[in-house]
C-alpha cells in the first residue's frame, strides 16, 4: 500500500517458498531501485530486473519480461503504493500501470500491526480505484497474532478479496532501513532462503496463490554476444554496488567484458582496461576505509588523468572528487579527478525523474535518468559542465555533471539503452545496438 509496508520482504518470502518447491522463478522490482533487487537476487539466487515507463518505454518492459521471464513465475515488487507512479494525479508509472500493461494479478501487502475496522474502509478505495478483478489477494502484514488476524480477516471480507496471508511481526523479518528504503543487503546479515521459505510455508496461503499463476511461455530466440572488443572494469563490492542488470547486459551486448574490482579491497586496478565504470553506491558508509586504499586511488587517479576513459553514476561520481565531507564533518581524501568536495547532507538534494540534454558532442540529444541522493558536490554551481538536467514533475533545470574528454560523472543513473550517446566517452564507440 506504501514504503516500508514490507512488499521486499513479502516477495524474498514468496521467492524462497518457490525455489525450495523447486519451482523457477523470475524476480522483477517497478521503478528506478537498486536496493530491493538486491534483497531478490540474494534469495532467488539470480539477477532481479527492473521495469521502469519512463526510462525503458513499453519495448524495454515488453523485453525483460518476455526475454528473462521466459518459463518462470515472475515475481515484481511494486514501488511505493500501488498507485504511486511519476504523476500526481494518473496511474502513469506506477505499479497499477506496469500490472495492466503485463496483465498480471495484483497481490497487495496491508500494514496491520494497528490496524482495525477501519482498515475496510481504505481497502475500499484501493479496490474501487484498482478497478474489478485487478487486485487478486491481500496479505495483513504485522498482525499481532491469530485473534488479530481472524478479526481482520472478517472485518474485509464484504470486499470478497481474498486474504492469502497474515504474518505475524517476525524478527527474521525485521531489517534495517535507511532514507525512504531498507539498508543494503552488503551492510548486514540476512535469514537463511530456507527460513524465509518456512516463513511462507507458514503464514501464506500458496497452493490458492499457485493456482492463480503458470509459468510463461518460452520467450523469443536468445542473441548471440558478439567478441569482447573492450575490457571495462567495474567498480563492485559494498560501496558500490548500484547497477541495473539491463546495463550491463547492454554492454556486453556492445562488446564488452566486464571485469569487476574493489576500490575497498583491491591495491590496483584490472590489466589493459579500456575503460572504468564507476556505479552508485554508498560511498559515505565507506568513506574511511575507501580513503585509507591510497594505492588503487592513485592508480585511478593515474589511469584516468592519463586518458583512460571513465562513466560514473552517483556514487562514482562522489568517490571520483577530491574529498567526502560526512554529515559530522569528517573529511575523507578521494580519487581526485572532479575538482571539489561532495558533502552529505541532512535531506535529499534530487529526487525523481529528470531529463538530460546538452550533453557536449551529443548533437542535441536527450537521455532519460533518475537521481537520489543525499549529497551535494560543492563545485556544481561553477563548473558543471556535462548537460542540463530538467526535473520531470517540477519543470526547474540546472547544470549537472562533470565533463573532460574521456570522463562522463553525474548524479543521474541512465537506462542505457535508451542513452546509446552518452555511452562514447565509456567505450570510444559511435554506433551502439538497440534492443
């Protein structure tokens, strides 16, 4: 129904009960999220995909589910409340949307750790704005044991949506949250998929919500990858760790072998790297051990004033200036390539859509993103020089980014194959496929 109602752990519940039956399945997040995929591939044991409108357009969604669902039961997790999407006042983008445009039963999560009577009267209007037959099941979850629930369960029934599940508050289930979203699953221990398997086992009616799915049918022919062309590091471990899957087959579908490396771990760099991709992460949580790596620092530093070619997103971005300025004050030295310090601060800078343009080179081209952080690099007012970044639901703009020849950073996180430009000072290449 909202954030922090538990879609994320309802759906590692769900994932884990059908890979213990033995069952394949497919997870999926709606919108711009890096954090809850990450929950769904640690329980699911594959990649969770994203399905965003305004980044991938209705081609992108029709491909990852048709390509990656193929002979699974795909799981998705909304985003925010079932009708929260990038408008005020239409279902555009939202989790609603993405259900009627697959055609896929809504099973909706209630908070209902206080919950009385009046819970009815809001499910009411979820029910009435959804439209008939759109919301197939409701799980209570947080109930306070089974008089709660039995008395819940009666005081919804007129609505003749059916309850598949009560879950009591679990500590197995109680994970930490940060900003508008759980924790990073790289920041703290996890129950077992056994654990959570026994959970659903337990509180989730599954032979009435199996027989409400099938597996779908086999998807079209899988492409060959062409021969690897260009080698890209990738910057991955528990800093940085916010990459969406579509990218990155993206690029191997570009020639590109990714080679990941830690700039916590790691003294150097990958050998005979073409480039660097630098994701987003949360390089504030590691500022003193990512200052303390002085060795792979200088050699990013290094390879990158020397020509070699770098793309940054958000995190990358902040790691790749001269210093991270925590909320306290502390002050950590970073790589050094972007002139000036990013500071955290107490609220969100950006948030939301936006559309980029003036991008040097790009003759004119936009590129769809989403930002979310809360930081702000202290140079931007003065020398930001890569594009302007408009904000979808606001209309303000700003200049964002930082630009030399081979480097491309920026708060925005792209779906790249819908930003082939953007992508020239990553690989050198003028002509990208398109899905």
């Amino acid at each position: 129904m909202q954030s922090s109602d538990g879609k994320t752990a309802v759906t590692c519940m769900l994932l884990s009960a059908l890979i213990e039956r033995g069952l394949p399945v497919q997870p999926f997040k709606v919108g711009p999220d890096f954090i809850d995929p990450g929950y769904h591939s640690r329980f699911a044991g594959m990649p969770s995909r994203n399905l965003d409108f305004w980044l991938m357009g209705d081609a992108g969604i029709d491909h990852e589910t048709k390509v990656h669902g193929a002979c699974k039961i795909s799981i998705v997790e909304g985003v925010m409340g079932l009708f929260d999407g990038s408008e005020a006042t239409s279902h555009e983008g939202s989790t609603l949307a993405v259900a009627r445009r697959l055609g896929w039963p809504v099973l909706l999560v209630v908070p209902s750790t206080k919950a009385g009577r009046s819970i009815a009267a809001s499910l009411y209007g979820f029910v009435a704005e959804a439209g008939v037959d759109m919301i197939a099941g409701l799980v209570l979850n947080g109930v306070s044991g089974d008089s709660h629930a039995g008395y819940l369960r009666e005081a919804v029934a007129p609505l003749r949506v059916p309850v598949l599940g009560a879950i009591p508050i679990c500590p197995e289930l109680s994970w930490p949250e940060r900003h508008l979203g759980l924790q990073a699953i790289e920041e703290h221990d996890l129950p077992s998929r056994m654990a959570l398997a026994a959970l659903a086992e337990k509180y989730i009616d599954l032979p009435t919500l199996l027989e409400m799915v099938v597996p779908a049918p086999s998807g079209p022919p899988g492409q060959d990858l062409p021969e690897k062309q260009f080698r890209l590091g990738l910057a991955r471990d528990k800093a940085f760790h916010f990459y969406y899957e579509a990218n990155l087959d993206y690029l191997r579908s570009c020639g590109a072998e990714l080679v990941p490396f830690s700039p916590l771990l790691d003294s150097k760099l990958p050998p005979d790297l073409d480039g660097i991709f630098m994701g987003g992460g949360f390089p504030e949580v590691f500022g003193s051990e990512l200052s303390q790596n002085q060795a792979i620092r200088s050699e990013i530093y290094s390879a990158i004033t020397d020509g070699l070619s770098c793309y940054a997103e958000c995190g990358g971005l902040m790691y790749l200036a001269e210093e991270l300025v925590t909320k306290s004050g502390e002050r950590f030295p970073m790589v050094g390539v972007i002139p000036g310090a990013v500071e955290m601060t107490a609220g969100l800078q950006h948030f939301g859509y936006c559309e980029c343009s003036d991008l040097l080179g790009a003759q004119g081209e936009r590129f769809r993103g989403h930002e979310f952080h809360y930081s702000r690099w202290s140079a931007e007012p003065r020398l930001a020089n890569l594009w302007t970044a408009r904000r979808k639901r606001i209309g303000t703009t700003r200049w964002e980014g930082f630009r030399t020849n081979k480097l491309h950073a920026s708060y925005v996180h792209l779906y790249f194959p819908k930003s082939p430009a953007a992508l020239r000072p990553l690989t050198g290449k003028t002509e990208f496929a398109t899905l």
